[in-house]
C-alpha cells in the first residue's frame, strides 16, 4: 500500500467491487481494501435478471455462462395454505438472454468479482481492516488501515467509497442511518444438501413460501453441488421468542410451520453453519458528501424478499463510478457531484420498498392483483427482474394503493429532510 490513492474503496463485496473494477478501468489509481481474506461466506444468494448489465459492463458475462452456477429462469410464490402461485417465468416479458440469470455461492461468486477487479489494475488489500476515516470538518481524506499483523495506517485519497456492508462504517460514524419502521425483521439461513429440486427450467427457480398464518415466509434457493440455500425470515419476536437461541431449534420450529420446506428438506442434510441476523432494513439519508460515496448495503438495505440485494449493490456501484469519474475529471469532489446519481438510485429503491411492503401485507398477493389488473403483468414482472430504473414504472403502484396501504414516493430529497437520522 501507498500512502495516497485517486480512490479508496472499503470493502470487496458486489458495490466495492464494482466501484472499484469501473473506475480502474478508467485509469483511476484505485486501493481496494477488505477485511476478509477471500473466498468467504456471504448471504444473498439469488441474482435478479438486471444484475446482467452491470455484470457486461463488468466484463464478466463469458466467465457467469462458464460458471457451474445455477441458471435462474423463474420465481414462484406460495401462500400460507402451501398453494403455488403460476411460475413467474422472466422470459415471458423479454426475450434477450439476460431473462435467465443465476443462483451464486456467494464465496466463489464475491472472489469472482475480486480478482477481476485485479485484473482491471486496482490494488486489492485483503484481511486489512478499515477502522477510521480522516477528515477535516465534514470532507473525509481517506481511511486508517490495520493489517493482520503491522500498526494502522493512514491512507489519503481524493475520494473514499464506502462499499464496507452492513457494516456501514460512514454512515454509522456520521449517524445518517434510519431504519426502517415497517420492516423490523430477522432471519434464520442455513444450506442443506440433497433436498427436492424440480426438473427443467424450473430446477433453479427462487421460492418464496409463506409460513401457516402468515407468520412468516422462506426462500428455497437451489445453488451447485446438490445444495439447497433455505432461509426464514420474521419477526424477531416470532423467531427468537421465549429466548430461543439454538438457531437449529428455531429453524425446526419455524419448517413446522411451513408444508412446502417441510417436504422439500425431509430427506436432506442439513449442512454447515447456521446463521441468524436482524434489524437488517435502513437507509441513509444522503448518498454521498464531501470526498465520499455510500455504495450498496452501507447506503441501504431494503429486504431479502425480492433478491434485490446484489443488482442494487453493483447498480450502485456503477453509478457511483460514474459519478466519481465525472467529479475527479472536474476536480469538483463536492457532495452535489459526487451524488448526481443519488435521485435516480433512490427512485429504483422506492419501487422496491413498494413491493416489499405490498408483500408484507396481509391479503395481497400478485396474483389477486394481476386478475384485476391483468394489464400490469409486465409492470410485476419488471418488478421482479429488477428493472426498476424505466420510465413509468412507478405507474402499477397507484394500482396496487387502490387494494392495499403503500407509501408515498419520495425523493432522497425529501426523506432526508424528514428524517432525523437516529443510528
Ligand atoms: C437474510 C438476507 C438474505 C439475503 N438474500 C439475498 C438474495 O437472495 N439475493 C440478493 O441479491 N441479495 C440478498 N441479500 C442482500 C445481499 O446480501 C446484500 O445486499 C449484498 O451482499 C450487498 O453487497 P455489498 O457489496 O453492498 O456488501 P457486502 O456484500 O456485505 O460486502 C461488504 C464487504 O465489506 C467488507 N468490510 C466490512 N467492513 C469492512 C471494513 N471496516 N474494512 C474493510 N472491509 C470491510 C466485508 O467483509 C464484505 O466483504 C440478503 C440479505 C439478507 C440480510
């Protein structure tokens, strides 16, 4: 490591990544630091088709068809009487072959994205932590180091990228992190090996299953090698409750619930670590300021209900490379120029937290919704496939608010000022 770079970017996940690979690229004297040393195991499993696009920009489509992952044509839902919805099938509203995408093992799928960012020419620092950043009154300078072993460092640059995760190491020091009200959720997720796969097109597709009663829902994620990615996600009373805290107790209890899981995992192995995590649903209230951006989860993160997680974090990434590559070539490291991208982002992050709030309610189901409203079946599926950022997108919901209670949009704008940042 030098003591100065063009860009500092913390954290090596999807956002990071990608930030990091684009403006390489672009001749941008790039440090990319991570605290793990790769290949490490990540949650978010499940791509969206629009994930295809940064991943071409990224150069990576040859290696993604190369790859043993499992191809994704489809999403289905099940209600809480175990009855399937019809198969949402991308292929029905596009035919380019971004329609089919894929189901990663997110350890291969992060080292992947890593070693292109090698590749492209950016320093890659692993098993280095991030515990500070520099600054001066309210422009951030640059990052302190600590490597495994060695004193923390101090390394300046023109512009940090925080791409750290959940983490959220900027907007957490600068308290500019809310939660979000109506989804306070937890989750419980393991792998298991052998359980049911369906055959054909239909083997790879995500399910989401809700529990009896709608006390909660699973995904069902097929990934390589036999292995199945199974997750329940609820409340933190209805998970943890009695001060439950053997994980594969709460996971039992929690398949009880839910016929669909139950038979699918009945003969399989359940293998590896089981993880829990809560409280997992926030944003920030400003995307970039002075010498800084917030990339992926460390800007936001809504739900894991429509495996939004990854599009969002490269999406984010790109746009923001974007805009630092504007901001460096107009030596104007601003806030307003860092975060030209800011609106734009949130506008696609809004249409997600729609749907995610429409599923959370009770009564809805899309398919109620496209028997009434068949019309809107392609509006549903770009929901589903991510295609979030098109013009009139926005259109279904003032559908959907005639059958259920869903927010007001909002600009980044006008969240911020009503928002006092609590965390
Ligand atoms: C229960 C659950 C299920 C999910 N399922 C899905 C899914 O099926 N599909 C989907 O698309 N998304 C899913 N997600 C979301 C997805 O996991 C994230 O949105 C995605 O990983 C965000 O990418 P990122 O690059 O922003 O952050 P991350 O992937 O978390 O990467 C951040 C990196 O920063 C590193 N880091 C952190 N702090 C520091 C530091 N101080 N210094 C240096 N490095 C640091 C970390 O080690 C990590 O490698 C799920 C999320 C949850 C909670």
């Amino acid at each position: 490591m030098k003591g100065d770079y063009d860009i500092i970017v913390i954290g090596a996940g999807p956002a990071g990544c990608c930030a990091a690979t684009l403006l390489a690229q672009q001749g941008h004297d790039v440090l990319l630091i991570e605290k793990e040393k790769f290949p490490r195991y990540h949650v978010g499993e499940s791509l969206i088709p629009e994930t295809y696009w940064p991943l071409e920009r990224l150069g990576l489509i040859d290696e993604m068809k190369q790859s043993g992952f499992v191809k994704k044509y489809s999403v289905q839902f099940f209600n809480e009487a175990g009855k399937p919805s019809k198969p949402f099938y991308f292929h029905e509203t596009n035919p380019h072959e971004s329609a089919q995408t894929w189901q990663v093992t997110r350890a291969d799928f992060d080292l992947m994205l890593m070693n292109n960012a090698r590749r492209s020419g950016c320093e890659v620092v692993e098993a280095t932590e991030v515990c500070d950043v520099l600054m001066k009154g309210e422009q951030v300078l640059g990052v302190v180091a600590r490597g495994a072993d060695g004193p923390p460092a101090e390394i300046r640059a023109r512009v940090t990228v925080d791409a750290s995760g959940m983490h959220a190491l900027l907007s957490r020091k600068l308290k500019i992190r809310n939660p979000d009200p109506r989804l306070r959720k937890a989750s419980v997720y393991t792998f298991y090996k052998g359980a049911h796969r369906d055959e054909g097109e239909a083997e790879g597709a995500t399910l989401i299953i809700h529990s009896e009663g709608r006390s909660g829902w699973f995904w069902y994620i097929p990934l390589a090698d036999d292995m199945v990615s199974v997750g329940v996600v609820s409340s933190p009373e209805e998970l943890f409750e009695d001060g439950e805290r053997d994980r594969m107790k709460i996971l039992e209890r929690q398949i009880a619930k839910c016929a669909p899981i139950r038979e699918r995992v009945a003969a399989a192995e359940q293998t590896g670590e089981i993880h829990a995590c809560t409280d997992y649903s926030w944003r920030s209230t400003r995307v970039a300021g002075d010498g800084y951006v917030l990339v992926g989860d460390a800007f936001g993160f809504l739900d894991p209900v429509y495996s939004s997680g990854v599009f969002l974090a490269l999406k984010s990434g790109e746009m923001a490379a974007d805009a630092i590559h504007d901001a460096l070539a107009h030596n104007d490291l601003t806030a307003a120029r860092l975060g030209a991208f800011g609106e734009e982002l949130y506008s696609g992050m809004e249409a997600f937290r729609k749907i995610v709030y429409a599923f959370y309610t009770d009564g809805f189901s899309f398919g109620r919704f496209l028997k009434e409203y068949p019309e809107y079946k392609e509006h549903v599926i770009d929901l589903l496939v991510g295609n979030v950022f098109r013009p009139g997108i926005m259109d279904v919901f003032e559908k959907m608010a005639s059958q259920i209670d869903l927010p007001e949009t909002r600009t980044l704008a006008e969240t911020a000022a009503g928002e006092s940042a609590q965390t």
